[in-house]
C-alpha cells in the first residue's frame, strides 16, 4: 500500500534542513516527527525531479511542487525492501547485502538497485539506535524549558501574590544560559523569550530541543509530535528547527534540566527575600543574577560559561536575521461568496478568483496575511471592528469596482453639471433611501438620459419631477418620452387661469369669518 504524501509545506521544511542547514536525515525526522526513510524519499525525488538547492524549490507554488515531486505515472510503485528480513538474514555465515540484493530482485524486478537498496537498509539501522552519548557540538543545540518553581511578583493595590513562569534556555556546549520571567507559558509569551534567548546569545543555533508543552507542540507523541506553526515558522526565520523532546525520555532534554535546576539555585533562591511589583522590574534583577551565574567559574571545567561559550558557541551561531521575528497566529478559512475571509469578527478581502477555496489566515499585531497554497495572496493592516469589512478594490470582480466609484458627493456633482434641479432630484433620491448606494443605479440611469435627449430637456424633465413629487428613473423617462417636459408646471397651469370676476353673488373669504 502507497504511504501518504507528506505535506508540501513539510517536504518544504525537509529540503530546508537538508539543504541549507546541512542536517542529517535522522535529525531532519525527529525535528518534524516523521521516520528517516520519508526524509530520504522526500530529498531522493528532489534530486531526480532536478532540483539541486532550496531557493528552486522556495520559490514554486505548493501544487507546482507536488506535479515535480510526484509525477503522474501509470507504472506501479516499486516494492521496498523488508529491512527487518534483511537484518535477520545477514546472521548467518556469508550472508551478505549483495547476496540479499540478488535474492531481491530475483522476486521483485522492478526493485530498487543496489545502492538505493543498501541505503535504505542503512536508514533502517540508523533508526533503531535508541539512545547515544550526549555530546553536543559548539553551535549544535538550544534546549528551552520552563522552571517547576516559579517566581513571583506583588500587586501594588491589593498586596497579592502572583505567581509568574520562568523560561530557561541553555546553549548545549557551553552551558550559556539565559532566563526571564514571563506572565504565562502560552504562545506569545512562549515565542518572545525564544526571541529574546537568542537576542541574548547573539545567533541561533542548528536545533532547538523543546518539551512536549502546547505552546510549541500542537499533537503530543513519542513518535510523531507536530510542531506548533508559528514555533516553525519562528524556527524557519532565526534558519534552525525544533525537535521535540521524547516523553519520558529525560536524557533528551538533560541538559536544561540541569540549567533549571542552577537557574533555581543561583536565582530563584538569591530571589526570595526580595519583593518586585512588576515583571519589568522582576527581568532586571533576573538578568543581573543572570550575568553573575554565566561568569561564574564551573568546578568540573575550570571555566565560566561565558569563557566557553566565547570559545564553542559563539563562533558556530548562524547570525540573526535583519529584522526580528513577528509573532503570528494561524487559522484555517474559507473564502466567502462576497470575495472576503474572517477573522476575530472582521471581514478582509481576497482576489475574487478564489471564491469558495480553503486558506489560511495569518494574524500578527497590525497585519492580516492570507496564504493559500503556500504563497500569500492578501495582506491587510488588522482591525478589531467586529462586523465591519476591509475591501482592496482590485480583489473586487470589475463590475463590482466600477460600482465602488460611486459616490453620493459625485453623483450629484455631475448631476449639477445639467442643472440645479437635476442636482435637486438626485439628492432626494439619494436621501429617500435607508442606503445611498440603493439610488446610484437609479440616479445613473436618469444622468445618462441626458445623451439621448439633451441637458436642456433632462433638467426640464427633473423640473417637472421635482414639482410632482416623483422620485424614480421611470418617471423621469416618461416625461421626456411622451413631451411632457415642455408642458407647463402644474403651478403654472394653476396660475394662468383667470381670476372670477366680481359679482355680488360671489362669497369672498370673509364669509366664513
């Protein structure tokens, strides 16, 4: 049975480690939770697709992608070989790889050749070494976590007690270490100190090595933790990635455990007889203890933090980017039939073309980005306006831009350009309506009468509208066609008839007094 595809988005961030980072297949599979065997296929079909470096493969459309990964064929997919079989095999005497290679093909020959079959057997091997020696390279790993013992500060008012969270990062070579307090382990708070550690540090390392909190992972697992998307896409902006420590495996993360517990000892301790009314004044002394701890001389290496990590760490960080990481969130919409995505209760166009697709949303501070199948299609300044609707004109289909040009203000200036009662009757039109945008079309129809009929006639017609209470294309387009716009006014008809002469039977108006 086929396996499923992974992900394009994934395949992207394989070819990423594997590329420009330079990970091994191994590492690559823990950061995102999929076995060594779907790293190497992933890479393998880049490379016989063509593809040679990342900055090919950033710049194509997810589905583009897919078409070069994954090529139509009606050919059936050839079978792998069982590894665990060959692992048993290779017992007996003289039994070797090329043997078992032969036998293989003998029962498969549409298999895999023997290279590709030796190093499938060899991803297998890799994968069943459970444990290793913990030794890091300068600029290798970050391990992050938060204190089991927790700070806290006061409130000024009430005199409250109120427990706040420590963020632990320390740098595996050196044991470099950074702290902060924050108000919660959620995501923003859990993304800034991540932003500030490696701030601190001056770069980023290759990995960041994480507990299994929610913050940074959206599906717990031993095997197959998924990584929260904004941590990856922080991870991709500072150029590492994140591996999620395994669940009751403490030497994956031994190494900031030990770090809490110094960071306890030389800090949280050095704390407690000392009251602070904010986490900005907390982070002060914090930072203080901090610059104590890392210059101070650790008994087994005869050296300080700082020294090793002058020496190790430092010259090994890939450098930070120009501009810092912007904390974003992710959220799957759809496209409405009106062309516009929500999001917190506000409305944001889409080009129009995508009426009905699934996208995704992402919400920084002051930005609303729209994403859709992995490039950005919308971008909008964020609103907190609830039932409200931010529109980019050119995402509107053209029927409905040339609508949106309207307004009351220049309707009734090119209505004043034919005469005042022109201007007269499209403003009460206009204000007859719960709506201004309801009377455009009736409006433009009658402004477009004076191309057939003239601007004399037209405001001659709006006259006699004005004066009978009409308020409607309709009317005005009767008037002119059957003449009436050169007949009297119904005031003038009234006016020119003659007054009754004076008679003595004729009662005046003082009669009824």
């Amino acid at each position: 049975m086929p396996t499923e595809r992974l992900p394009m988005r994934q395949v992207r961030e394989i070819l990423r480690q594997k590329w420009l980072l330079g990970r091994s297949h191994r590492d690559i599979a823990r950061s995102l939770g999929i076995s060594a065997g779907a790293v190497g296929e992933t890479v393998r079909r880049a490379k016989e697709a063509g593809f040679t470096q990342f900055a090919e493969v950033d710049t194509l459309a997810a589905s583009a992608l897919e078409r070069r990964l994954y090529p139509s064929s009606a050919e059936a997919e050839r079978p792998r070989p069982d590894c665990a079989w060959i692992h048993r095999e290779r017992r007996y005497p003289g039994v070797t790889l090329e043997l078992l290679h032969l036998e293989y093909v003998q029962d498969n020959p549409n298999g895999y050749g023997y290279t590709r079959f030796c190093d499938m057997y060899r991803a297998w091997l890799k994968q069943r070494s459970y444990s290793m020696r913990q030794v890091h390279r300068g600029g290798e790993k970050t391990f992050v976590d938060y204190s089991g013992k927790k700070p806290c500060i006061w409130d000024p008012k009430t005199g409250e007690r109120i427990d706040v969270e420590l963020f632990v990062a320390v740098v595996g070579a050196s044991n470099y270490t950074y702290a902060e307090a924050t108000p919660t382990q959620r995501g923003p708070d859990w993304i800034s100190s991540h932003c500030h550690a490696v701030q601190y540090f001056g770069g980023a390392t290759e990995v960041v090595v994480c507990d299994q909190l929610r913050s940074g992972v959206t599906a717990p697992c031993r095997y197959e933790p998924g990584i929260q998307r904004t941590y990856e896409e922080w991870a991709e902006h500072y150029g590492t990635s994140v591996i999620p420590a395994r669940p009751h495996h403490p030497k994956d993360k031994a190494k900031v455990e030990t770090a809490v517990r110094v960071a306890q000892r030389w800090i949280l301790a050095r704390l407690r007889h000392e009251k602070h009314f904010s986490i900005v004044s907390l982070n002060e002394r914090i930072w203080e203890l901090l610059e104590d701890l890392n210059n101070r001389q650790m008994r087994i290496y005869k050296r300080s933090r700082r020294e090793m990590f002058e020496r190790l760490d430092k010259p090994m960080l890939r450098p930070l980017p120009e501009r810092p990481f912007s904390y974003g969130e992710w959220k799957a919409v759809k496209v409405n039939i009106d062309y516009h995505v929500e999001v917190d209760g506000h409305y944001y166009s889409v080009p129009h073309q995508h009426v009905g697709e699934q996208v995704e949303a992402r919400m920084s501070a002051f930005t609303v980005e729209v994403i859709r199948d992995g490039q950005r299609i919308a971008s909008h300044a964020r609103s907190f306006q609830r039932g409200r609707h931010t529109t980019v004109p050119e995402h509107m289909p053209a029927a409905h831009r040339k609508h949106m040009q309207w307004s009351p203000s220049r309707i009734a200036n090119w209505a004043a350009t034919i005469g005042p009662q022109t201007r007269l009757l499209v403003e009460r039109i206009l204000g007859d309506r719960p709506h201004p945008e309801q009377g455009y079309r009736s409006c433009l129809g009658i402004l477009r009468l004076e191309k057939r009929y003239g601007a004399s006639r037209l405001e001659a017609a709006c006259t006699r509208a004005v004066a009978v209470g009409a308020r409607s294309y309709r009317h005005v387009d009767s008037i002119l066609k059957n003449g009436l716009d050169a007949s009297p006014l119904p005031s003038q008809e009234n006016s020119s008839r003659a007054a009754p002469a004076a008679h003595s039977n004729i009662r005046g108006p003082n009669y009824y007094n």
